[in-house]
C-alpha cells in the first residue's frame, strides 16, 4: 500500500510539474515585464508598502504612500514619528492604527539593530514588527533579487488551485507545493505574472475564459478548451 501510495503521489508531482512549466512559458509570453505592483524607490519603502498592503488593494497603497514617504522618507524619520501623525496619513488603508503601530516599531528595530537598513534574510525580515514571511519574500525576492519563497496572496491562492496546482486552501501549503514543482529561477517572477493574470484575465467574479492564455491547461476547462496556439 505504502509502495502504492507513493507512486500515486509521484504521478500526481510529474503532472504538476508538466503543466506548470506550460504555465510558466505561456504567461512568461503574456507578461515578459512581471514586476511587483507597488511603487517604491528603496528596500525600506517596499517593505513599508507591503506591510500597509494587507488586506488592502495595491492600488490605494501607491496612492498613500508618496505622502508617507515624502514626511518620512527612511527608517529613522519613521521612527521618530508620532503614532497620530501617521494614522493620519495612511487612515484610507484601513487598520490604520496597527499598521502605524507596527511600521514605526519596524523601523525603530531598523535603526537599533540594523543601523537603519532593510536585512537581506528571511529570519531577520521575520523578527521585524508587522513582518511574516509573505512580506519577507516580496522584499528578498522583488528589492534584494533573491529567491527565498513563492509569494502566495488571494490571486495565487486561487489561480494555483484552479489550474490543479495545488489542493490546498492554506497559504503556507500552497507555498510549498509550488515550491516542489517550479524551478527556483522561476519563484519571483511567477507570483507577479499569477497576480497580473489574475486581474486581466482570470478575475473571481468574471473570469475572461475565452480569452485566456492557460484555457487548455486548465482543468476545469481544459477537456472542452481549443488548443492554444
């Protein structure tokens, strides 16, 4: 049974694997210009607009930043700034009152432990106020180049169980099971190509399926999908 068992669950990898890397070539063509959405200029103001992301559209973000950043443009004037000051600002993001709170803590731990610089690991990024490892992988991945995880939010969620990618609902699942399957030069750039995929075509409500790059390799669709050129 065991034997059985785990030829099963390599079947199941190999065909993963055979459909992501068609995944991967078609949205590669469909986006060859994959970046993270959210406007920033350095390591610390990315880390500081995506920490503000949560639960909130990247869109509204980039609106609020600029502000942000333009009174307390690094590590050390956010840490001096007054908690009202900067609820004050970013109050249209929602959870303003957290959100401030922990990006002035973050960027207090900044300057005391990191002379004002963003670290460049995953357990460093961690132990910072507001920062889990989602945050983590957008800051290593998009800023410092390196690929330490698969960034995994609503559209990547979604998408990956659509396309049969994954069976989990569970970010930190997911995360893993695209790690298994997609060659770590790809971790970055998939995310961000899932993600504009997710709001050009393959959208929650009304999903463009007639126009869809990945209509052929999807499962859902795939046995009544024309061919994909």
């Amino acid at each position: 049974m065991a034997r059985k068992a785990s030829s099963s669950c390599d079947s199941l990898l190999a065909e993963r694997r055979a459909r992501v890397r068609k995944v991967v070539r078609r949205l590669r063509k469909e986006f060859p210009e994959a970046r993270c959405a959210l406007h920033h200029e350095s390591a610390f103001q990315l880390l500081v607009a995506t920490i503000l992301s949560a639960q909130c559209t990247d869109e509204r973000v980039n609106r609020t930043t600029p502000e942000l950043f333009r009174r307390w443009p690094d590590a050390d004037a956010l840490a001096r700034a007054s908690q009202q000051a900067v609820e004050r600002v970013i109050r249209p993001l929602g959870f303003f009152r957290s959100k401030a709170k922990n990006i002035r803590l973050m960027a207090r731990q900044l300057v005391q432990r990191h002379g004002g610089d963003v670290p460049d690991t995953m357990e460093e990024l961690v132990a910072l106020p507001g920062v889990g490892r989602k945050t983590a992988s957008v800051v290593l991945g998009t800023w410092f180049g390196i690929p330490s995880g698969i960034v995994v939010d609503t559209h990547v969620r979604r998408i990956s169980r659509l396309l049969g990618l994954t069976e989990s609902t569970r970010p930190d699942v997911i995360e893993r099971d695209l790690m298994a399957i997609l060659p770590k030069r790809e971790w970055i750039e998939f995310s961000h190509r899932l993600i504009l995929h997710g709001r050009k075509t393959c959208i929650a409500r009304r999903p463009k399926c007639p126009e869809c790059v990945l209509l052929s390799v999807c499962p859902r669709v795939g046995l009544e999908a024309p061919p994909a050129s």
